[in-house]
C-alpha cells in the first residue's frame, strides 16, 4: 500500500533524526575522550583547514545534488555526466590545494600544516566518489540506508581516532579521522547501492542541471565562507590557542544545531520537491515545519547556553574552561542558523536559486560589517558580532521567503514566538541554579532534568498542536484534527 505523503515525511524525519543524533552521539563521545588528551594546539591546526575543506567539498558537489533531487524525471545520463565531472572537478581542486599547502602554512606562519592539508583534503576526492550514490537515496527517501552506512562509518573512523589518540599520535589523529570517515563511508555507499557509472557524458545534461545548481553553488560557497571566516581571523590575528577554543566551542555547538537542521532539512527537501508544483499543499506543509523546527530549537539551543558552563566542564574538564563562552554564543546564533536554512529550504525547493544567491551576497555584507566593526576587540566581541550578524540574516531571509513564497514575515514570527518566549522563560527561572548548586554534576542534572520536564509540561497545558502530535507519534495512535493539518 502507497504511503501518504505525511507518512513518507513522518519516517524520513524519524530516520533522519535517528541518522543525526547517532552520529552526533558518536562524534560527542569520541570527541570528548579525543580533547582529554589532544591539545588546544592541535584543534587550532586542523581548524586553519576547515574554511578550505568546506569550500572545495561545496565546489566539487556544484549544486548538482539539489538539482538531481528537485528534476522528476532525471535519467542514467544525467546520473552519470555529473559523476564524471564531480570526480573530475574533485581531483583538479586537490591538486590546486595540494600546491597551494605551503603558502596556506606561510598564511598562518605553521609550517608543519604544509603536510597536515595534503592529508586532510585526500578526503575531498574520496567524498565525490559516493555523491551519487547519497543522491539517489536521498531523492529516493531511502534514509534507513543512509543512516546505517553513517553510523558504521562513524563508528569505524571513530574507534580509529581513539586508538591513535591514546597511543599518542596527536594532531594526526584529527587529520586521518575525516580521510578515514570518507574512505569508509564511500566503500559502503558503493556496497550498499545498486547505482554504478555508466560509459557516457553529457554536456548537454552539465549545462541543463548547472542551470539550477550555479546559483546553489554559489549560494553554498558565500555560506560556507560566512560560517568559517571567523576561523580565519582568529586563527590569524589572536594567539593559537583561542583559535583551539573556538573551534572546540563550534565543534560542539554544531553538534546540536546539525542535529536538529540536518535532519529536518535533508528529509523535506525530497518531500516538498515532490509537491513543488501545488503551492497551497507545500505553504502547508512549510508553516508545519517552522513550527515543529521551532519546537525543537529553542529549548535545545537555549538549554545548551542554561547548561553549557558544568556540561564543558565536566565533559572536557577545566583544561577547556575558556572554549565555554564561544560554546554560549554559538549556540545562540545557531537558533538563526538553523531558521535561516530551513527557509531556505523553502525557496530552493520553490526553484529560486536566484534569490538564494542575493541572500547570500547580503549575508556576505553584513558579515564583513560586523567583522570590521569587531576586528579590534577581544576575540569574544568578535564573536558576539557574529551572532548579531545571524540574526540581521535571518530577517533578512524571512522577508525573502514573505515576498517570494507567499509565507508573510509577521506569520512566522508569530509561528516560532510561543517557543522561544517560553524558552527564554525557562532560562530565567533556572539560571540562577549556577549560584546555589556549587556541584558541576548536580547542577547538570537539574537543569536539564527541569528545563526538559518544564518545557513538555508548558507545552502540554497551553495545548501545543506540535507536542500532540509527536506524542501520539511515539505511543502509535491517530493524531488528533488539528486547524494545521500536516502534510
């Protein structure tokens, strides 16, 4: 029997956020038995690499993966044409990084970070040999797969990078832990997908897909510019050691807000491409994913700011004490990211890259503003520009989505407001808790514990439609009528 489309959407988010946490859980745990024994040096290394590895990884990836997924009626050629050139692309774009090591090693004055890229960007080439293939599931709403080929490629490159952690290997072990998590999780892509390249190219199908994906390239390029840029200056201007607490406080950070976005975001993109054409069905079916988004964010950022001094403390202990303010704020301006890449969700799916690209002009703007308004303060002014920043976006893009997608920006607002006021609400009853429980672990479970009771129980009694529906989702019963019928 065909499934409906809120049943297909209802177990892509399940299996989506089953794939998100689990490697998330993975990446904490390591990660946090990793940065016991590494050095704040040794982070700083690696985080000089990440604006470049990201940046090649969205050229090589060209948007044509969006466009795979949004074109109905794509073919074997077309499949195979964007193979070949991505394969192709991903090779030239390590051998320009491959001679451009030294100079990214003059840059930062490290000499030693000349070796240390070479390795690192191997896993850009390793990564476009399983493009597809994650295409094709994905447009196909097959995340079962996908989540198990995640997490035994996690579990793989993670009991690794343990392994050359407590044998002292250092700064390598965070080197070879991204090659061997694209080495793993390609084989398997391969092993568990039927896809295989076929013996043909086709410009024609380049130009008709680059049509679309230029602008989402483009787009990708100027966000992930916008998202690692900060690595950048202060790997430059402040000393090696802040570096390694910002890229320790956004490591974990990210934690949460990928968790959240990436799996909402990777399972209605399908979802709404198969209903792009009915306008009225997929504004519904948008409005429903802002407000469970919203459910979800709020108190999951928010709480992370409540809990964020005992639980870095007592995860990493006091030798990354001062990574807690760059956590806080993160966590903070990561509300605005994931709100900001779920419209844009919207307005790709809606086939308007072009405006796609103008937001991401405008949030490379307002970006430098901050920067250069910031560039001569302590490196947590910094910081907190940066979330300011998020948040200047953010309306900027919800303005987009009002002219654009019919999604007026007052609605929204009003959308997402009753879950951060009660949020906020929350954190002002419970912070004071920091200055009565002097134990880290003790304060840790109460906060939480309280937050997460607290927040339901509000949600409960002011008869929060979302919360209705994900409880009678978890018990297996028929979610009641609502006014907001889910899609």
């Amino acid at each position: 029997m065909a499934k409906t489309l809120k049943e297909k959407t209802i177990w892509a988010l399940v299996w989506n956020v089953l794939d998100k946490v689990g490697q998330q859980i993975i990446l904490f745990l390591v990660g946090i038995l990793v940065a016991r024994i590494l050095s704040t040096e040794d982070y700083a290394l690696v985080g000089m690499l990440a604006i470049f590895t990201a940046l090649a990884n969205i050229v090589i990836e060209s948007g044509f993966s969006a466009a795979l997924i949004r074109k109905n009626d794509a073919t074997g050629k077309d499949y195979s044409s964007v193979f070949y050139f991505n394969l192709g692309a991903s090779m030239l774009v390590y051998l320009l990084l491959f001679f451009c090591a030294p100079f990214i090693a003059g840059f930062y004055n490290q000499p030693s970070l000349t070796l240390i890229a070479r390795i690192v960007f191997l896993a850009i080439p390793v990564n476009s040999l399983s493009l597809i293939q994650t295409t094709i599931l994905t447009k196909q709403i097959n995340f079962k797969k996908l989540t198990k080929v995640n997490f035994l490629s996690l579990l793989a490159s993670g009991l690794l990078s343990l392994y050359m952690a407590y044998t002292g290997y250092g700064v390598w072990t965070l080197v070879v832990q991204p090659l061997s998590l694209a080495i793993v999780r390609s084989s398997l892509l391969w092993v568990v997908s039927n896809w295989r390249p076929q013996w043909e190219f086709s410009l024609r199908s380049i130009r008709e897909l680059f049509g679309f994906a230029s602008n989402l390239m483009l787009s990708s390029i100027i966000n992930t510019g916008f998202l690692n840029i900060y690595s950048v200056f202060i790997g430059k201007i402040y000393p090696l050691q802040q570096l390694g607490y910002y890229s320790q406080g956004n490591k974990m950070c990210d934690m949460g807000v990928s968790s959240i976005y990436g799996s909402i975001q990777s399972a209605t993109y399908p979802i709404f491409s198969s209903i792009q054409e009915d306008k009225e069905r997929l504004l519904r079916a948008y409005r429903k994913t802002i407000r469970l988004t919203s459910f979800l964010t709020f108190p999951a950022m928010i709480g992370l700011v409540l809990v964020g001094n005992p639980f870095i403390r007592i995860a990493l202990t006091d030798k990354w004490a001062h990574s807690i303010p760059f956590f806080q704020l993160l966590c903070v301006g990561g509300i605005f990211t994931i709100l900001t890449a779920i419209n844009t969700n919207f307005l790709k799916v809606s086939g308007r890259s072009d405006i796609l690209l103008k937001l991401e002009v405008s949030k490379l703007v307002v970006t430098a503003i901050a920067l250069v308004c910031t560039l001569h303060q302590s490196v947590w002014i910094m910081v907190a520009g940066q979330v300011v920043a998020r948040l200047v976006i953010y309306l900027a893009n919800i303005i987009m989505v009002h002219r654009h997608g019919n999604y007026p920006a007052w609605f929204q607002l009003k959308d997402i407001m009753p879950y951060l006021l009660e949020s906020l609400l929350l954190f002002a009853c419970l912070y004071p808790l920091s200055f009565v429980i002097a134990d880290l672990r003790l304060l840790l479970s109460a906060q939480i514990l309280l937050f997460g009771f607290a927040y339901i129980s509000l949600n409960k009694w002011l008869g929060s439609n979302i919360l209705d529906e994900i409880i009678h989702l978890l018990f297996k019963r028929k979610a009641p009528e609502t006014n907001h019928p889910a899609e």
